[in-house]
C-alpha cells in the first residue's frame, strides 16, 4: 500500500469580499482632499467672477480694449467664466461624493467615480489644445500685424519679430508639457480604471 497522502484539488483561492484591497483607502482619501480643495477653488473663483462680470470699471475697460490677440476659446470662456466654474464644481462636487460613497463601500459611487476619472483625462487634453490654440493664435496675429502701426507705436519690426519667436518656443514647451501631463494622467486614469474593475475590488463593493 502507498503511504503517500492523497492529491488535494488545486484550485485559487477565493476572493475575500471582506477585506478591502489595500490601494484603495489610501487612494480615495487623497483623490477626496484633492477634490474638496478644487471645489473650493472653483466655488470661490465663480463668487469673484460675479461681481466682476458687473463691475462697470471692467466693462468699460473691455469695451475699449482690442481683444483679437486673444484667441476665441480664452475670449469665450472669458465670457462664460460663472458657467465654466459652476461645471467644473459640480465635476469637483461630482468627485467628492463618488470618493467618499466608495468609502462606505456603494457601488453607484464606484461607478461615478470612473465617469469622473475619464472626464477629468479628457479635460486635460482640453487644457492641452487650448494651450496650443492660445499661442497658435497670438502667433498668427503677429503675423498678420506685423506692420501695424498700433503695434510698431510700441515695438518696431525687429522686437516684433523676436516676440514672435519667443511665442514660438513657447508653444513648443508649454504645448509639449501640456500633452505629456495629459497623457501621463489618461495612463493613470486608465490604469486606475482597469484596477477597479478587478475582482478583489467588484467582490468588496458586491459585499
């Protein structure tokens, strides 16, 4: 007869839905923090941009200024100011309650909380055109004015030209930084995404 023990069936051990993955109290309260203090920021920016956007010293002041050196994206959301604060509280707003939901283990806030993540990535590529649109377009109107005698009164052809050149180089760095944070944060967006929806996480929000 064997004296050897019989062969127990191999099989991976089950997902212990009781235990949280360790990443993620650590990461929820930082990205909770992070959140709070934008909102704040952005409550507070749209408060102050009330009463500007009234001020008649302001109007005044941009009724008389030329303000096609601006791009129309900065132009536009100078215009819309309030509104582009208040969205991006509620995306803030958005933010902190999917943290803090997630805390306690909810698993809609799971789920807003991915939404935000891809928003949050696809703002930043938002920044990074925006960006090179801004110096796109200052670029394009000197350019275009380079013989301008507004513009001359001030500087003469050889300063405007070593302006130009310096919005150029610019465009190239802060563009280039502007793209490589987008897309270092679409990596870990992305890479939060994926680890979310892995079984140890789905197993503590299923309960």
């Amino acid at each position: 007869m064997s004296s050897l023990p019989p062969q127990l069936p191999t099989a991976a051990p089950p997902v212990a839905a009781q235990v949280a993955p360790k990443f993620l109290s650590p990461m929820l309260l930082s990205v909770l923090v992070v959140c709070i203090v934008s909102a704040l920021s952005w409550a507070l920016l749209a408060a102050l941009a009330v009463p500007l956007r009234q001020a008649a010293w302001l109007q005044d002041l941009l009724g008389d200024a030329p303000l096609e050196w601006l791009s129309p994206s900065l132009r536009w959301l100078g215009h819309h100011v309030v509104a582009t604060s208040l969205w991006m509280l509620a995306i803030c707003v958005a933010g902190v309650a999917a943290s803090w939901g997630m805390l306690y283990r909810q698993r809609w806030a799971l789920w807003l909380f991915i939404v935000v993540l891809v928003v949050t990535a696809l703002l930043n590529f938002a920044g990074a055109w925006l960006v090179d649109e801004a110096f796109a377009h200052g670029i394009a109107y000197l350019t275009a004015h380079l013989d301008d005698p507004d513009l001359t009164a001030y500087m003469d052809g050889t300063e405007l030209r070593r302006l130009k050149h310096e919005l150029l180089m610019h465009r190239i760095l802060y563009t280039g930084m502007s793209v490589l944070t987008a897309l270092t944060f679409a990596g870990l967006h992305g890479w939060l995404v994926v680890r979310l929806l892995r079984a140890d996480v789905q197993a503590w929000f299923g309960r």
